[in-house]
C-alpha cells in the first residue's frame, strides 16, 4: 500500500450522488474541500447573478469586429487578446446571453486550457465567447479580481478539476459551476488582490506596446510602406507565371496585395538565404522529463510561459524538435502563425512541436527575427503561402522561399534592447499575478493580516 493515495468513503457520506469515480475523492481534493468548509465561505451560486458558457455554435469569423474569446484567450489573471477572434455585431446581438463586459468573470471549462480564468478589463467594453469558457457575473459586493484569482489558486483549481469528467480530458460541465466553494475574507484582501491585478495588466499592456514599437521602428528602418494597391484585386498569369514556378493554381494567391507587400520590403533576401531552419527529427528517450512547448504555451509578445515537463514516454509524437536558446519558433499552421516566440536561456534544451518552425541566423540576432516573423507584412506573406484542405499550413518551401528583409546591425541593436525591455515587462506582470494567488493561498492557510502582510512586502 505504500504510496497508494486510498481515502475510504462511506456511501452516505458521498458528497456528489453523480459521481463514484475514485479520484473525484482523492485525498487532495477531499482536503481541499475541508479546508475551505472551516472558513466562512459562500458558493458560486450564492454570489453570482448568472453563471453561463458561451456559443456552442461555429462563428463565421471576421477580419475585425467584436472581440470573441476562445479557450487560449483566458490565462491566469488576464486576457491574451492575441488570441482572439472576431464577430459581427450582429451575430453578437444573437448571442446576448453570452456577451461579456468589464467585470465580468471568465473561466476556461476544458481541454488543456482548463481552469484558468481571468476578469474583462475596462479596455474590453464588449466582446463574446466560445462554449469552452464559462461566464460569471456576480452580484454586487463581491470582488470579481479576487473570485477569479482564487479560482486561479491552487484551492479552486482542485475544486474544478474535481468536478472535471475524467474522460479524456478535464471537462467541467456548467451545472457543477454553483457548487464551487469560495472563501470569504474582508476588503482589505479584495482591494489589495483587485490593485496587484490591476497594474499587472497595466504592465502587460506595456509590454505588448513596446513590441508594437519595435515593429514599427523596424519597418520603418527597412523603407516598408504599407502596401496600397489600385489594382481592381484581379491578376492574370500565365501557366508559366503561375503554376510552373509556384505550383499554386488558387486565385487567392495571385492577389495584388501580396506583390504590394513584397514590393515594399525592398529586398532580394529570403528566409533560405538569411536564416538557417533546424528540421532535424529527435526522439526522446522514455525515461528522461524534457520541457514541451505547445502552441498554448506561446504569449503574444513573442514569449514562452505555462510549459509542462513530460517524461519522453508520455511526450505526443509531435514533440520531435529540439530548441536551444537564441533560436526563434514560427507556428506553421494557418491561424497561429502569430504564434511566433523566441528561446531564452530558461528553455535551451526544450523540445517542441513539429507544427513549429525553428530557425536563427547569423546575419540577424534572434528578438529582430522574431519582430519581424511578427510583423503585419510577414504575416499577411505567410498567410498567402499557407496550403492545405483539412489542415491549411505554410510548407518548408514555401516558407524558406519568402521575402525577408535583411536589418542594420545598428537597427538589430535597439530591437534586441527594446524586446529585452518587454519581456522583463512581462516577467514582472506575470510575477505579480503568481504573488496575489499566491496571497490567496496564504489567507486560506494562515490568515488574512499574515497574508497582507506578505504581499505588502512583495509588491508594496
């Protein structure tokens, strides 16, 4: 029995008459439980004015329009609208039920984004969801920062995991939201978790700024102009023009706009004869835990957080890509090409997926070639060459054969010294979330004044 997690339950003593499975009463969550009923606390249900998910149908996805939130929007304590959609407004005025606004509480209910939630900021007026995130609008005199940083702690993570389907992956379903026991502490705990979350996202918004200065100012040093075609959006070729050099026979393709784009990078280069590609397959040995990096692990200012460390046996066949620190990932599959991020020293020796790119060079270091593979005109280049019915991606030709501009060293100096800036950015940010849910915990282990006390001396 050594090591065996067994708790023995009674049958009158069930807590859930839905539920017999094993774990649901492992010994983590039964704790877990029982440390929360010995403090005052109030369920989901008492505190909240609705509790709902969002649109179970598929969205005709728009350019631009009202934000729409899926799984990979809601991370621990903010939203990556980077990882957004967008509707119509008319299409959101048929999904009232489901519109968000300030305030409102947002919970990822499956798959592996589950539990993570986070509150719509002030900067959000309006926007919309997918079935996979749940919706929390409380009632007045209960603090949504705090609701959702507990529910970001360990102490509601394991409430929801608990009641996750054990299937194939953790699901919970809206009916098991009300039962979700929060605890309650004063507006001195509130106040302070609302003030630590409200500068994080203050300086994660920081962060995204300097990046899109970076952008700017390299587009800038390279002569890109944004490409403003007359032509009527009709191009004719011949088959020699056409498919005998590209292989491409779809008309989106020979868009004007994308000749525009390239035009105005002003350059003879490609990706082949700047960058250096590392495609070399790895297999990982069984019995050694290696960091994997996921398209859900990528953040919007090009940087890596939330990686899990898998033992090789457990690892998906994907993980076949080994990343060593000054390199750069690109997501090659249409839809995530922004997915692009650069490796630190942190994650030198990580594996990732083969739906990722891996590339440096030499004659770039890596933060200006992860600004550009960023940027709006790269983007729209690898947008023009992804290929593919069920699963539309850029392919390796494709991909080495496209324009990329080749930037002053001086140039590649401040780039490298600007993104630097925006990653400690967002280091800090992310350090200050952990610290309020971290806070959290310690009220519900030692108190509320010894956990005030605490992140007085953490964040000030």
């Amino acid at each position: 029995m050594d090591g065996l997690d067994a708790e023995e339950i009674q049958l009158a003593n069930l807590e859930n008459a839905f539920t017999l499975g094993a774990e649901y009463y492992g010994k983590v969550y039964v704790r877990t439980a029982e440390t929360i009923k010995k403090l005052n606390h109030v369920t989901l249900q008492g505190m909240s004015k609705l509790i709902t998910d969002g649109d179970h149908g598929s969205p005709d996805y728009q350019e631009s329009g009202i934000l729409y939130l899926l799984s990979e929007s809601v991370q621990d304590g903010y939203i990556d609208t980077s990882k957004c959609r967008f509707i119509t407004p008319e299409k959101n005025a048929e999904l009232r039920r489901s519109e968000l606004h300030p305030g409102d509480i947002v919970v990822t209910k499956t798959g592996v984004y589950f539990g993570k939630s986070a509150v719509i900021p002030e900067s959000i007026r309006k926007a919309n969801m997918i079935a996979h995130v749940g919706k929390i609008k409380l009632k007045s005199g209960y603090n949504p920062y705090y609701v959702s940083t507990f529910l970001n702690s360990k102490y509601g993570y394991y409430q929801l995991r608990r009641r996750g389907i054990k299937a194939t992956r953790p699901e919970i379903k809206l009916v098991e939201f009300p039962e979700i026991m929060v605890p309650v502490f004063s507006d001195r705990l509130d106040e302070k978790i609302e003030a630590i979350l409200g500068d994080a996202n203050r300086i994660l918004s920081s962060s995204v700024d300097v990046m899109k200065e970076c952008e700017s100012a390299l587009l800038k040093a390279v002569g890109f102009q944004a490409a403003v075609s007359s032509d009527s959006g009709c191009a004719i070729r011949s088959f020699a023009d056409s498919y005998c050099r590209s292989g491409r026979l779809d008309a989106e393709y020979y868009q004007p706009k994308y000749e525009a784009i390239a035009r105005s990078l002003n350059t003879s280069e490609t990706v082949r004869s700047l960058c250096r590609l590392h495609d070399e397959p790895f297999l990982p040995k069984n019995h050694v835990k290696y960091p994997y990096i996921e398209l859900a692990d990528v953040g919007q200012s090009g940087d890596i957080s939330g990686v899990d460390v898998q033992y090789g046996a457990e690892l998906p066949t994907r993980a076949r890509r080994v990343v060593k620190s000054g390199q750069i990932i690109v997501a090659s599959v249409e839809g995530s090409l922004q997915s692009c991020a650069l490796i630190t020293d942190e994650y030198d020796g990580a594996l990732c997926s083969t739906g990722f790119y891996v590339l440096d060079s030499d004659k770039m270091n890596a933060e200006t070639l992860l600004v550009l593979f960023k940027s709006e005109p790269i983007q729209t280049l690898m947008k023009q060459r992804c290929s593919g019915t069920i699963l539309t991606a850029i392919s390796k030709d494709e991909l080495l054969s496209m324009p990329l501009p080749l930037v002053d060293a001086r140039i590649q100096e401040g780039i490298a010294a600007k993104v630097q800036e925006a990653f400690a950015l967002r280091k800090q940010a992310k350090q200050m979330l952990e610290y309020a849910k971290q806070g959290v915990e310690m009220a519900i282990e030692q108190g509320e004044d010894a956990a005030l006390g605490w992140l007085h001396d953490q964040v000030g």
